[in-house]
C-alpha cells in the first residue's frame, strides 16, 4: 500500500516549488535549497543565453532574446538572496 501511495503522490509535485517551499521556509536547510535554486536559475540563464546567440532558428533567437530581461532579473535576485542568506 505504501508503495502504490508513494508511487502516486510522487507525480503530483514540481521539484521547482518544492526547492522554493523549502528553501523559504526551513530555516536548517534553507541554505542549501537556495543555492540548488540558483544553480537550476544558473542552467536556464546560460541555456536562454545560447538559445538567444546560437540558435539557427530565427523564431527561437527572438523569443530568447525577448525574455532574457526577465530571466537575468530572476537569476540575479536568486543569486542576491542566497549570498544574503549566507552571510
């Protein structure tokens, strides 16, 4: 029964949310959370990045390009807050 519960509810949860969840609100690990959330905004920043340099199709160039304001502002916000943390 267990396993067939586990096995469910596994599915049911983004590991986005539950990082931040527990980042935010578990003092003891909130460290570590944090900096796992700013390694996965560290990923996305340089796969916008290349998307907006390196990809041959123009579409894609435009909308990396046009979101990469957005998604520099979120990874620098996530960078300030885990140094703010840290210190």
């Amino acid at each position: 029964m267990v396993m067939i519960f586990f096995g469910d509810a596994s599915g049911k949860y983004r590991v986005v949310d539950a990082r931040a969840t527990r980042g935010f609100d578990y003092p003891p690990r909130s460290n570590y959370f944090v900096a796992e959330l700013e390694q996965f905004e560290d990923r996305i920043l340089h796969a916008f990045q290349h998307a907006a340099q390196k990809s041959e199709d123009a579409g894609v160039r435009t909308i990396a390009q046009r979101y990469m304001p957005e998604v520099s502002r979120d990874h620098a916000q996530m960078r300030d807050l885990k140094h703010a943390k840290a210190a």
